[in-house]
C-alpha cells in the first residue's frame, strides 16, 4: 500500500532527537547495540510463532525488526507482577503485544514507558483484584496495567477483534502533553485534521450500529482510537473491507498492512 501524506515523519524526528542529545545517550546506544548483538532465541522465536498470528504473517524485514524491538523492551523495560508470578513467556507477550505496533517504525524504543504491572485477574477503579470493571490501564506518566488473563484470551482469539495489550500501549502512542486526547503522535497538522474526520465517521457509524468497531469506542475518543488500533491488527482483513479510509490511515501510520500479509499468497 503506497504511503500518502500523513506518513510518521520518523526519521526527521530521529535525526533532530539525534543531533541535539546524541552525546549524551551514547552509553544508551553502545548498550542496545550489546544487546543486538545477540541473535534473537530460537526459543521465543518459536513461541511467538505459535501464540501470536501477527508475528506469523509479518514479511521478512519486518520480523527482524520485530525480533529486535522485542530484544531491548526486554532487556531495558520493568514488566512486574503484582501478587502473580510473571514468566518468560508472559513477558514475551507483554514485548510483543507494544512492538506489534511499532515494527514498522525501525529502532523505535518506547521511551515513554516506564514500567509494566501484570495483575493476576481483573480490578475494579480501586484497583482491587476481582473486580470487573478493567482489564488493563494506561497512565500519562507511562506505567500500564494489564490482567494476566485478559492478555492470554488476546493472543489467543482474534476473531472478536481485542486484544489488551495492543489497546493499552496503543494509548500511549496517544499520549500529547500528559493527556490523551485519541489523536496518534508524530502527525503533521494535515494529518491530525484528516485524523479527526475519520473519527467523526468512525463515531457516527459506532452511534448506528454499522461498524466492525468496539462500542467502547464510543466512551471517549481516546478509547475509539484504542479499539480502532485493535481492529487494525486483530482484524485487519474485516476492516479494510468495511472501514478503508481508517484502515489506510492506519496502514500508512504504523507503515504495516496486515490485511495484505493475512492473504493466501502472503509471505
């Protein structure tokens, strides 16, 4: 799918952040480059394989990406179980439930999370376990909450379109001056203008009941942002079916196009 105007502009981003603090986060670089200097395990490679379907049809280049995101968010990311243990393998579905959304963007490092907290079940607004009003959270000063449980059905069914992890961490590419406000980062003012109409079509078919989207979408428009970013990679093939104007956005945004990877011939 060809990239239109409201691209991520990345690399500009990337060589501005670099000229002004490449100095001082050299020791960071000199560390993740130790860090990928090991090949990825075989053994996450294959669990990954056999829990996650977007690792399976994700092309080539973008696996390798994958694999190396997941390699730093690991090695540099506080992933903390709350009254549970957290395994290997749960940490390795927390990695790929962010880099999901990030591998088409290469070397990116979610700097703007600073810790992971697994609960063992689900929790209510006072964060007592048992409850049944939350599965997962996001806070705008980079801390996620995501119930252990809820995680597992994600990776383990697409079809209904959720998944915890990818809603949760999609909120923090939402974040904006310590709000969420549901308008992707990195966009140009064109883009965030093209964004916001999409979303009023978005909501107003959410409203009739003509949509693949989660009606959570309707609590808030960060949350309508949150669901769409689910759809997209859960599934992408009903999406670009009945929602292409949001399904091209998002392709062009996280520059992946799962639909296309999800066919018979993809590679």
């Amino acid at each position: 799918m060809a990239l239109r105007s409201f691209t991520v502009n990345l690399r500009q981003l990337g060589h501005t952040l670099a000229s002004a603090f490449g100095p001082i986060f050299a020791p960071q670089r000199a560390r993740r480059r130790a860090i990928l200097s090991a090949p990825f395990p075989l053994p996450w490679k294959d669990f990954l394989e056999t829990r996650s379907d977007h690792y399976r049809r994700l092309p080539v280049a973008y696996r390798a990406q994958f694999d190396q995101q997941v390699q730093i968010f690991l090695a540099e990311k506080r992933i903390t179980g709350i009254e549970t243990e957290v395994s290997d393998e749960m940490k390795l579905l927390v990695a790929a439930s962010a880099v999901m959304l990030t591998a088409g963007w290469p070397g990116y490092t979610w700097d703007q999370l600073t810790e992971v907290l697994v609960y063992p079940e689900d929790f209510d607004r006072d964060y007592r376990f048992g409850g049944t009003d939350l599965s997962g959270q996001a806070h705008p000063w980079g801390i996620v909450i995501l119930s252990a449980p809820a995680l597992l059905r994600s990776f383990a069914e697409t079809r209904d379109g959720y998944h915890l992890g990818v809603h949760e961490f999609a909120h923090l590419l939402d974040l904006a001056q310590s709000r969420f406000d549901g308008i992707p980062a990195y966009l140009s003012d064109d883009s965030i203008r093209k964004w916001e109409t999409i979303m009023e079509q978005e909501d107003e078919r959410l409203r009739r009941g003509d949509s693949e989207l989660s009606s959570y979408g309707l609590s808030a428009p960060a949350e309508l942002f949150a669901v769409a970013v689910e759809a997209f990679f859960q599934t992408p093939v009903a999406l670009t079916s009945s929602h292409h104007e949001l399904y091209a956005f998002l392709s062009s945004y996280f520059r992946q196009d799962p639909a296309a990877w999800s066919g018979p011939t993809a590679l």
